[in-house]
C-alpha cells in the first residue's frame, strides 16, 4: 500500500460487519491498519470482509462477541491479541441497536437492551482496550459513535438518546482519566445517514425528503465520510483532539427546531 498513515496500528471495529462499521473497517485496513471485524450474528458478512481486506495486502481477522456481556469482550480482546500479534491501539465503539418505543408503553427488557449495547458495551471494550494500551505503554485513540442524539432528543428513542447522552459524558470523563497513559478519546456523532438501520427512511420518498430538509447541507450522509472522520481522528493527524465530539451531521444540530 503506497499510503498507509495507520501503518502499525492494531484496530477493532465493533458491530463492524454492515452499515458504519464496515466502511470504518474498510477504510482503517486501506490506511494500513491491521483490523478486527467484530460481529455477533452474521459470520458470512463478516468473513467477506476480512477476505475482501486480504485480498487487497492488508491484515485482518473475524471476533464473534456480544459487547453486552464481559466474557465475550475479555474472550475477544485475548483472541484478537493473538490474532493481531500484539495489543489493540485503536478501539471504535461502533456496535449499536435502535428500536422505537413511547415512553409509556416501552417494556423494560427493551430499555436494558438498548442500554446495555450501546453503553455498557462500549465501556466494557473500552476497559479492556484501556487495559491493553497502558500495558504496552505506547498510547492509542478510542473513537465512540455517538449520534447526533446526544444532544437532540428524539421522541419514541429515549433509551437511544440516553444511551448517547450517557456516552457523551462518559467519554470526556475516561479521556481525563487516560490522557496522561497518551490515550485519546473522541466521539463522532453522525446524523441522518445512508445506512441499513435507516432503509425504512432510504425507501420512503417523503420521509426521506423530511429529514433532509432537516440538515442544512440538504441530503443523507455517506457512511464513507463517517469512516473517513475516524481515520483521521485515529491518525497522527489528529494527536491532538480528545476529550470531544465531531459531528459528522450535515449541520442537523445546527438545525433552528434544535436549537
């Protein structure tokens, strides 16, 4: 690879097997990045992407993990030590869930879902990367996907914002506790976007037109331009930047019914 700005780099992606977290591999392992795809259902996915990353020079492997339960996370941070041949220095949360409920009929095993995925999950791949990168006393960078939600409510999401909200405090927090190990944490937090997770909006002509009149710049995000944001917050380029969130959005939270 004649340009590899991530050469050395040993990176997981969670939840990397469609939508975000696939074009975030992709890109991370094009730069130079030795890669983990992690998944949890979908194994043929998930090994198409390792195969398509090999296929054209670069290093990766496959983790099946649940980052909603601690044995799965501690399993496939050793797992992908030994794969990778060394400790992981860039950690993406990606892995998150969705699911619309009103507050008044949402069931409690729907809200612990939720939570547990998109924050408890996070923290505990964290942890453990956290774990890695001062044991190798070399620093390294954890980027979450936050959302645009963190700071826009979202009627029928509340357990989405919350876990996004949750997730922005959180990660200012654990980048003061880490900067002195030189480890960087930064959040993204992409708006509307082209995605799987959105293909009910994609199909929907007038939906879709509803919420592109909601973000200035006037259409859907790319997953491509998140994945390019993540490869230069985790680059050099960006040694830094922590402790915030970059907003890949369009402008939607610049959007006056926001403000």
């Amino acid at each position: 690879m004649a340009d590899t700005p991530l050469s050395g780099r040993r990176a997981i992606v969670t939840g990397a097997s469609s939508g975000l977290g696939k074009e975030t591999v992709r890109r991370l392992a094009a730069d130079g990045a030795a890669v983990a795809v992690n998944y949890i259902g979908n194994a043929d996915a998930a090994e198409e992407i390792v195969e398509k990353i090999r296929s054209d020079g670069g290093t990766a492997i496959a983790v099946q993990a649940d980052v909603s339960k601690e044995s799965d996370v501690v399993g496939m941070f050793e797992e992908i030590r030994e794969g990778l041949g060394g400790c992981v220095n860039v950690l993406v949360n990606n892995a998150g869930i969705e699911k619309p409920f009103k507050l008044v009929d949402m069931p409690l095993d729907e809200w612990n879902k939720v939570l547990s995925v998109n924050l408890t999950g996070a923290f505990l791949c964290a942890r453990e990367a956290a774990r890695q990168m001062i044991a190798a006393d070399e620093g390294g960078v954890i980027v979450n996907i936050s959302s645009v939600h963190e700071l826009i409510p979202w009627p029928e999401f509340s357990h989405y914002c919350a876990s996004k909200g949750g997730m922005r405090m959180w990660s200012k927090t654990i980048a003061r506790e880490l900067a002195p190990h030189q480890i960087r944490v930064v959040n993204i937090g992409p708006g509307a976007m082209l995605t799987p997770i959105n293909q009910d909006l994609i199909d929907h002509p007038e939906k879709r037109k509803e919420i592109e009149e909601e973000v200035p710049l006037g259409r859907l995000g790319e997953p491509s331009e998140v994945a390019s944001a993540v490869a230069w917050l985790v680059s050099e380029q960006a040694s830094y930047i922590t402790g915030t969130t970059l907003f890949v959005d369009g402008g939607m939270t610049l959007y006056p019914k926001f403000v």
